[in-house]
C-alpha cells in the first residue's frame, strides 16, 4: 500500500484542556477519527488516568499518549509517543521502561517527534511513525512558522524510511501540499481546538483528506 493510500490523519490534544475536549473527542471517535495523541505535559497521572476513564473503553486502541507510558497498558492504548525530553533526560532509565512496557503490550505503538530532515536519514525500526515539524505556520503557537525548503523537504521525505506526519500550522488548505510533498499523514491540533465548533472542524478536514487521497 503506498503512502497515499494510507494517508494518517491523527488529532493532538490541547496541552491543557479536559471536561469539554474529552466531549469534543468522544464524538470524533464516534465520526471515525482513527488516532488521537493524548499530550497533556503538566498533568499528573491521576490527572491522566481520570481522562481515560472518561473516554469509553472501546475507543482506547485508538489512543496514543505522551506521559505515563505505564497507563498504555492499563488502558490497552494504541501507543506511546517518545518526547524530546524521554529521548534526552535519563535515556538508559526510560528505554528500559520503554522495553518492559512493549514486552507486556507488543502490539503497542512507538512514535517520536523530529524537527529537521538530517533526523530522517538515521533509520530507527522501533518508531513505527514519526512526527516532523513546523511544517507550516503554527496555528496554536505564535511565531512558530515553518521551517523547511520546498524541495529539500520533498528530497527528504523521498529517502527516508520512516513514515513521516506533518504537524504544523495543517488546515484543510494544507492537506494537499503535504501530500505532494510526500507525507505518510498530517497530525491537527491549533486548527481543532481554536475553532468554535472542533468536531466540525475534524470533520472537514477529514472530509478534505479522503477528497485529496482519492484524487491521486
């Protein structure tokens, strides 16, 4: 199957929010949201515990979080995602914990963020996906804008093993260049939680998406 016929759209969590995004999220599960990385940075893990618990069980295998790998297998999640910080503080403690985790649970996920297309080059086969960003102009963080050259970006992703999702400033109107730049998926986050009504929104752009990946 080729990168465009399994094209990812994956929705991030807000960094903060709880009561009204775990609402938000149950009906984008129920509308065919397939992955939704759960990124709360500051939350404790009771605090994460309580918003998968509120989360109905059967939508866990699509869940992937980025603190407190150990609920992944408490929860049966979908993954775990590895941050800069697990990569960079500890590493030996954490890869350890990684193993133990996977070892219990070996149908778990394992994804990574990279920042510049030099990552890209030094295949590892335990990420089964990774994020790469800015991409474009960040929606959610002022300033952030995207980084890369069009064609450096493209000569990347052409030669890379991973399968590479762009994150970053993704709006319906980005969609298509992601795909022609050679994306394995796009990841949303600013454009969901700032709009007024976020399922709409998820469902436009998941709309744009399938549009897009027909049409190749």
């Amino acid at each position: 199957m080729s990168k465009k016929e399994n094209f990812r759209l994956i929705v991030l969590s807000s960094v903060d929010g709880f009561e009204h995004e775990i609402h938000h999220v149950q009906q984008m599960f129920e509308d065919g949201l397939e992955l939704f990385h759960l990124r709360k940075p500051k939350f404790s893990t009771r605090r994460l515990r309580r918003y998968l618990e509120k989360i109905g069980s059967k939508y866990h295998a699509r869940i992937v979080i980025h603190s407190h790998h150990e609920l992944a297998t408490r929860f049966k999640l979908r993954g775990i995602h590895f941050t800069h910080s697990h990569k960079k503080k500890n590493f030996l403690i954490n890869w350890f914990r990684l193993r133990y985790i996977r070892m219990r649970t070996r149908d778990l996920t394992l994804s990574t963020g990279f920042h510049t297309i030099a990552e890209l080059k030094d295949y590892n086969d335990k990420y089964d996906y990774v994020f790469l960003s800015p991409v474009f102009e960040s929606i959610s963080k002022v300033g952030h804008s995207g980084k890369f050259n069009e064609d450096s970006l493209k000569e990347g992703l052409g030669k890379t093993s991973y399968e590479v999702i762009a994150l970053g400033g993704i709006d319906e109107d980005k969609i298509e260049k992601a795909i022609e730049a050679g994306f394995s998926g796009v990841a949303v986050l600013g454009s969901i939680w700032k709009s007024k009504e976020p399922v709409e929104k998820f469902k436009r752009i998941q709309e744009r998406c399938q549009q897009l990946v027909k049409m190749q």
